[in-house]
C-alpha cells in the first residue's frame, strides 16, 4: 500500500509506480466518486479513441482494405 498527501489546493499525487503499472500519463482524466469514507478514481476511458492514443502504446495501427481484412489466415502448425 502506498501513501499520498493532499495539498492545500486539494490536489493528491498518485504514486508512479501505481501510474506505471495501469499506464496512466499526464492529461488522464478520471471521475471522481465517494463511498463512505472512500475516494474512488477511475479513468475515463472514451469511445473513438484511437490505440495510439493510450500511454504506453508504441505501436502504428495499419488500416487494412477489406481484400486484407477478410483474407485467410496462414500459419504454421509446427510453431
């Protein structure tokens, strides 16, 4: 468990190694909820957004014609 402090303008820092392992970089958005005593962020995943667009994602998305898309897939069994 980690520990965060809350500053005298309400802000909190979430522990890099916590931002690290769900991949969260500068700019993620979150709603924020309460239950009971509990503080509950969760981040806004938004409809449309592209893989590129997520933290930690290095790979280009190639668009595929639907000759591509639909093409049978090859592979060898020995593998």
């Amino acid at each position: 468990m980690e520990t965060t402090r809350l500053t005298s303008k309400g802000q909190l820092v979430i522990p890099k190694t916590i931002r690290d392992r769900l991949r969260m970089a500068a700019g993620t958005e979150f709603t924020v909820t309460a239950s009971g005593q509990r503080i509950v962020l969760e981040a806004v995943r938004r409809k449309g957004h592209r893989l590129n667009d997520w933290a930690g994602f290095k790979h280009t998305v190639k668009k595929l014609s639907d000759k591509e898309a639909f093409a049978p897939v090859e592979w060898d069994r020995n593998t």
